[in-house]
C-alpha cells in the first residue's frame, strides 16, 4: 500500500466518525450553518440562558413571543403573537424577517431556499427527540 493512500483513507475516516460521532442522549450537535448564521444571537439547548435573541430550543411547535425572560420587540408580538411556530412559518421568518414581522428586533435575509431547508430541518429535528 502506498503511504498516500493510507494517509487519504484515514483522514475520510476520520472527518466520517467526526460527523458521526454524539454522544447517546445528548444534544444533537448545531450544524455549522446554524451556527455560523444564528449563534452570535441565540442558545439552542433546553434551559440555556437567551442572548441577544431568545433561547430557541424546541422551537418547532412553540408559540411565538414566549421563551420565558425575553422581551420581545411589539413588532413581533404584534405580528406573531399566540402563533405556533411551524416549519413554514420559520422558512418565511428566516426569508425576510421584516415581511413577517415588521418593526421586530431580528433582522435577518437568506435567499437560499437548501440553506434556510437546513437551517429548518436542524430545528424540525430537535423537536422530534
Ligand atoms: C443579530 C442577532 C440575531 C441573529 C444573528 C439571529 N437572531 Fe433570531 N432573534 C433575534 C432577536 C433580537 C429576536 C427577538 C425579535 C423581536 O422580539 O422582535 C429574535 C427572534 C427569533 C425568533 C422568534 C423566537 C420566538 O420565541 O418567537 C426566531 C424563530 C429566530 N429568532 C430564529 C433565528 C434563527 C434560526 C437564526 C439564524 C438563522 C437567527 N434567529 C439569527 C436576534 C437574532
């Protein structure tokens, strides 16, 4: 064998187990993007502290305006107050922040429809455990 292909072979396996590798039971981990795009602001795991945003765990099924301790923008509890926050609800929030709710404090655009899909689907995944 020669030692590039060894060496190849083992970095796959080894970026594979990474991507595999959670723990039994613990949080299911925040994918890159969601990070990268969302984290600055917001905690995702069950009782974690709000930030600049409010704690989003479980969101998917969730009434908007109500992570206990964060005061929402009159922007948004105007407009999203008593709603359940749904898959598709979330995909227009995360497309344009100010067509949903205007005036809120989040001011988010993403235009990629596969990139706000995983962003949902992290969420949607949450729920389901
Ligand atoms: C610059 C900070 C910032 C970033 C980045 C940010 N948010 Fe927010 N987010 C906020 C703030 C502030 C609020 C509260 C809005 C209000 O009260 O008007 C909020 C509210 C929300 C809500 C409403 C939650 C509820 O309890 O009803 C959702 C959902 C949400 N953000 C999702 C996201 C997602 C998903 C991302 C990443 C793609 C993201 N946010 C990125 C600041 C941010």
């Amino acid at each position: 064998m020669r030692p590039i292909g060894r060496w190849l072979s083992a970095t796959a396996l080894l970026v594979w187990t990474t991507a595999m590798a959670q723990p039994a039971g613990s949080e299911p981990t925040v994918p890159a993007l969601v990070k990268s795009s969302c984290a600055s602001c917001h905690t995702f795991a069950k009782g974690e502290a709000n930030g600049q945003g409010p704690n989003l765990f479980g969101l998917i099924g969730r009434t908007a305006g109500s992570a206990p301790g964060f005061a929402y923008s009159a922007g948004l509890t105007k407009a999203l107050g008593g709603k359940t926050w749904s898959k598709e609800l979330l995909d227009a929030w995360l497309t344009d922040t100010e067509r949903v709710a205007p005036g809120s404090l989040m001011t988010f655009f993403l235009d990629d429809a596969k990139s706000r899909q995983a962003i949902v689907d992290y969420f949607a995944g949450q729920q389901a455990r």
